[in-house]
C-alpha cells in the first residue's frame, strides 16, 4: 500500500461523493416536476445535498507534543516531490500556530492566509474571523517553485517579540515565554493564531484536510482547537518520540485531550524510530527494541497494538527524495499511509448510512411505493371505464369515484390525525427548546465577561456556576428528551393509515452532547487547576474565561440545532406518505371528472388520459432508475492492508 492507493482511494470517495450529489439533484429536479409539493420533501432532499457538498472526503488531525515529528509527518505525506522540507522543521519551536491544510474553492489559490495573533484582543473565536476576510494576511505562493513554498509557509514560524503588558493582553503568561536576547522586558510569541494552507494538491483537492498543530497543552493554545476540530477528525494522528515514547506530558496531552470512549480512530505513531537504529547490533536485535517500545506504549495507552505504528519520518521524505525504495520500507512510512487508507475505505462505506441522505433514500422509496399503488388503480379504472357499456359506464364511474371518495376521506382523517400528533410533538419541543433559554444564558454569560473584567476574586465562582447552570439544562434536557421518545413512540404505534410503523432512527439521543460537555469541562476544570496552582496574570485569565464563553456558546448553539432538526425530520416517515398518496388521490378525481363528462369517453378523451398515464409511468420508471443507480452506489472494491507486526525487510546501514 502507497501514496498512490491513497489518491486512488480518496478519488472513489470524491466521485461516490458527487454521484450522490447528481443524483439528489436529479431526484429534486424531478420531485419539482412531477406535481407533488411538500415542504417536508424539500427539506429532507436539500438537508442531504448540503451534506454532501460539505463533506470532506478525510480529515486528519496531528496532535502531540513539540519536537515529536508532526511536521516533517505531514511534509512526507504531501511535499516529498519537491526533494526538500516545506513545512518548516527546526530544532526549536516550529508549528507556533494551528494550521490546516486543504483546498477550499471559494479561497485564494495556492495560498495561504494567517490571522495575526492581535485578533485576540477583541476575544472573538478563530471560527468567527473566518467569516472576516479583511482581518486575514493572504500570501500567494507557486506551487511549482520549492522557494515560493517555503518561502511562504515558512510564515507559519514566525515569532515577535512584545512588551509583557502586550503578551498578557494577548493571553500569555509572562512567566513561561521565551525573553529577548538584548532586552529582558520584551518576551517571545507567535506571529499567528491560525493559518490556513490552499493548495491544488492532487490529494488536498480530491478532499484530503490535515491539521497541524502546535503542542496542545501549548502556551496560547485555541480551546476551539481541542474541542471542535478534534471531534470533528476521522482521524487524529497522536505523535510520540521513539527515543522517549509516553513521557509525562505526552500521557497529559493523551489523558486530558484524546483519550475517550472510542479511540478506533486514533492512530499513535511512534516517530524518529531511526533514533534506535543501531549498526553495531544485528538486525533481529534492532527489530526486538522498536517492537518493545511500541508494545510498551500500546500497553501504556490501552490501545491495541495495530493502532501504534512505529516510523520515520525523516528518513521517509529522505527516501522520497532519493527515490530510495530500501530505505522507504524501513521507514516504515508506508503503514501510515496504508492505515489512512483503509480508514478511508471504512468511512466511504458508511457514507450511504448517513443519516440525511439516509432519509433521502427513503423519501425515494416512499415517493416510489406511493406513485406505484396509485398507478395501478388508475390503470384498472380507465380499464374499467373502457370495457362498460354505455348503459352501465356512469353506474361503473360512480362506483370508482366513490370509492376513490372513500380514500380521500381516509387519508383526509390521517391528515386530521397527523396534525394533532403534530400539535403534541411541537408542545414537547417547546419544553426541549426552553431548556436553555436565550435570557437565561445571557445572564451567565455576562457573569463570565464580568468576571473576566475582574477575574481574581470570582474565576472559580463564575466557572462553577456557568457550569452547574449548563449541567442542570443537560439533566432536563435528558428528561424532556426522554419524554420526547416516549410521545414519539406512541404515535409511531398509533394506526394513523391503518398500519403502525417502526420508530427506526427518529429518537432523540442527546449522549453525544452529554460527552462534549463532560470533555469541555474536564478540559477547562484542567485549565483552571493550572492557572491556580502557578501565578498567571489578569489578561491570561481574562482570555480563559473568554475561551470558555465561547465555547460554551457554541455548545448550546449545537445543541438547540440539533433540537430544531430533530424536530423538522421527526414525523417525516408518517407525514410524507399521506402528503404524497393524497395529492395523487385528488389526480385519480380529476381523471374521473374527465371521464364522466359523456356517457362514453370520447376517443380523444381516452387518449388523452392513457397519455397522461404513460407520463406518469415514464415518471415512475425514472425514479426508479434514480434510485437503482443510488442504491448502488457501492465503494470501490479495494483491498485493505493489515497492520502487521514492525520488521525491517533487509539491513541497511543508517543514513
């Protein structure tokens, strides 16, 4: 497995990616067409377009401590070709800010665009300068010339030296940075808050997103950085250092930022393996102690050893430089790329089960059934309306119509029926939707930036009660969600059309907000630890406290979005097919209409219904091709690489 298994991986999930896309399309340019008209369909048809289109093919995020190879990682991955080190790598700090690389079409090409560490004066996020151009320094860079990339990325690097007064206002402990050489009261930072890499690089561009981050218990470092763009990786690449694996702040970092409930997407990689490399020990021997070190931090971790991949990655990008196959392989760089894959692999064949195109499927399939049933009853009355005499073709029409009438009135009362589940479900959202009320919240969030105007005597106090407040909204989050299933499960019992229908996926499960707030809490009640237990001026705290509104902002956003969606999609299963089954009950009428105008239809009368029948088959035999092509829409059949135990293939002499 190689780089170009990647690529080709990565190309399926992109193409898959916009088959989907076309497809929806297609099936909403056909809904539009075919005389049916619902909201709900709308919805749930461009809830799974914007999906898709927003969905990256693979995000990965490198984390770790400074100095243990997350950089030179990344330049091995993407950069090999141009036989030198872009990304900057030096013995000192180098990754100061976070910084994602990627390619987004709707930026500068081939550019990159920094955020000045000044920004954090206003206390606004990273997330809400993105949405700030003008604040931004935008560098445009060649890709075919290796200066023009360092040059330019090289930026990330970038430190100045400020007054202590200006390091605290930006949130900086005086104490633990780094002084000027000729002036003692002038202290060392990042130039940058956060860069962002756009390239047409063929794997970033096919939608490959790697993160790269400074260490994450860093002085400075952006909470928003551990808290959402950790929970939103496929994978996050966990970087050790062979020669020291699972140091005491490597188990910090992993105890306090990464370690949680499912860590199958976690891949530690056990970097600068050619630090054990020995000339003066036989092979097996060398082999024996790498495979020692990675059994003892998987061991340490409490992970399983396929996922503690020992390499390096120097030496890789120096093997790729050279076109050096033996020492590639001894390397042993390839195993990331091959875990990439097959992560990849895993996340594409899930990608038809996610949950809004999910529902798009199934409205197809509703749409379909629906469309069909009715196509036979109409097929069966013009037949019928054919074959009888002109002395019992009226007594015949009559009878159809009526019974038509019957199906009408039918879907009429479910209709009746449905509202007043719908009258109920929306009274329990309210009571989910006033769990955290705006005014309420308000209220601690302006104790949070009071206290952060004086944060001294009220830090504790005002973290205590902001989350205490948000806990006791989560517990009756939990009750009212509960209740909420409860309700839902009854009317997915009840026999609106006859029949009741399974409740499937339409629960609302709030586990995955109860885990982000117990790690954000975690998180910060860490951070508080730290700032009590050594001196941190006003500004640092003032900038913690800030952090924590925001982030506890965005929690409680995500939160009642997730409560608003639930509701939209909640009673879709049932609500959409009666939608659907009467607006074509009312085409049947107007077809009878038609024909009980004479005591025989006329020929041109009869033609011009059966064309009107042929149409409506065209439309159904269209949708389901529609639906076909969508179901099988399968993954690339590629084949996946096991994480074998670490050898070395032949002997070589270190480089």
């Amino acid at each position: 497995m190689n780089l170009s298994s990647l690529q080709c991986q990565l190309n399926d999930f992109e193409q898959h990616r916009i088959a989907l896309v076309n497809k929806l399309l297609s099936f909403k340019h056909w809904y539009e067409n075919s005389g049916l008209h619902s909201s709900s369909a709308n919805y749930i048809i461009d809830n799974a377009i914007d999906n898709l289109r927003s969905l990256h093919s693979y995000t990965a995020v490198a984390v770790g401590e400074f100095s243990r190879g997350k950089t030179e990682i990344l330049n091995a991955l993407l950069f090999s070709r141009y036989q030198c080190r872009i990304l900057p790598v030096r013995p000192e700090r180098t990754t100061l800010c976070p910084t994602e690389i990627g390619f987004d079409p709707s930026l500068p090409n081939n550019s990159i665009q920094l955020l000045p560490m000044s920004t954090r004066k206003g206390g606004s996020s990273v997330s809400a300068y993105k949405k700030i151009p003008n604040h931004w320094v935008n560098i445009r860079f060649d890709t075919n010339n290796p200066a023009s990339l360092q040059d330019a990325l090289g930026r990330i690097a970038e430190k100045q030296y400020v007054t202590e007064d200006q390091a605290r206002e930006l949130g900086f402990n005086c104490s633990l940075l780094n002084r000027h050489p000729e002036n003692i009261n002038h202290v060392e930072v990042p130039s940058w808050r956060y860069a962002h890499i756009n390239m047409d690089h063929p794997l970033l561009v096919m939608g490959l997103r790697l993160i790269d981050t400074p260490g994450l218990n860093a002085q400075g470092s952006e909470p928003e950085l551990t808290l959402a763009t950790l929970a939103d990786a496929d994978s996050l690449l966990f970087t050790l250092a062979a020669d020291a694996p699972a140091s005491l702040s490597d188990r910090t970092i992993w105890r306090d930022y990464i370690n949680q409930e499912d860590n199958s997407q976690i891949l530690v990689i056990l970097n600068k393996i050619d630090s054990l490399w020995d000339d003066l020990i036989s092979a097996p021997s060398e082999e024996a102690c790498i495979n020692s070190v990675r059994t003892e931090t998987a061991l340490a971790l409490g992970l399983p050893l396929q996922q503690v991949v020992p390499v390096s990655a120097k030496k890789a990008l120096l093997a790729k430089a050279r076109g050096d196959s033996s020492l590639l392989e001894k390397s042993n760089f390839e195993q990331i790329e091959a875990t990439l894959t097959s992560q990849l692999i895993e996340k594409h064949k899930l990608l038809i089960k996610h949950p809004a195109i999910e529902d798009a499927i199934i409205l197809m399939r509703q749409t379909r059934d629906q469309l069909h049933t009715r196509l036979l009853d109409q097929a069966e009355m013009l037949q019928s309306a054919q074959n009888q005499s002109e002395s019992h073709h009226s007594d015949g029409l009559i009878t159809v119509k009526e019974s038509i009438k019957e199906m009408h009135r039918n879907v009429h009362q479910a209709s009746l029926i449905y509202r007043s589940h719908e009258r109920s479900l929306k009274d329990q959202f309210e009571k989910l939707a006033q769990v955290f009320d705006q005014r309420q919240l308000e209220r601690i969030f302006n104790y949070l930036h009071d206290a952060a105007a004086d944060p001294d005597p009220i830090l504790r106090p005002a973290m205590k009660a902001a989350f205490k407040q948000i806990q006791r909204g989560l517990q009756t989050l939990a009750i009212e969600a509960d209740n909420a299933n409860h309700l839902l499960k009854e009317i997915y019992e009840s026999p609106i059309d006859g029949s009741s229908m399974p409740l499937t996926s339409r629960k609302l499960d709030i586990t995955v907000q109860k885990n982000d707030f117990s790690r954000l809490k975690h998180r910060y009640e860490k951070h508080l630890q730290s700032i009590e237990d050594s001196p941190h001026e006003r500004a640092v705290v003032r900038y913690f406290l800030l952090s924590l509104s925001h982030e506890l902002r965005r929690f409680i956003t995500d939160t009642n979005n997730l409560l608003i969606e639930w509701h939209a999609q909640a009673l879709t299963p049932i609500s959409y097919p009666n939608e659907c089954q009467k607006q074509l009950l009312q085409k049947e009428l107007l077809i009878l209409s038609r024909l009980g105008n004479e005591q025989k239809p006329s020929d041109q009368q009869m033609l011009a219904i059966r064309a009107e029948l042929t149409l409506s088959e065209d439309r159904l035999f269209t949708l389901n091709q529609l639906l076909d092509t969508i179901e099988s829409l399968e993954p690339t059949k590629s084949v996946t690489s096991k994480v074998v135990p670490f050898h070395f293939a032949r002997r070589r002499s270190s480089v």
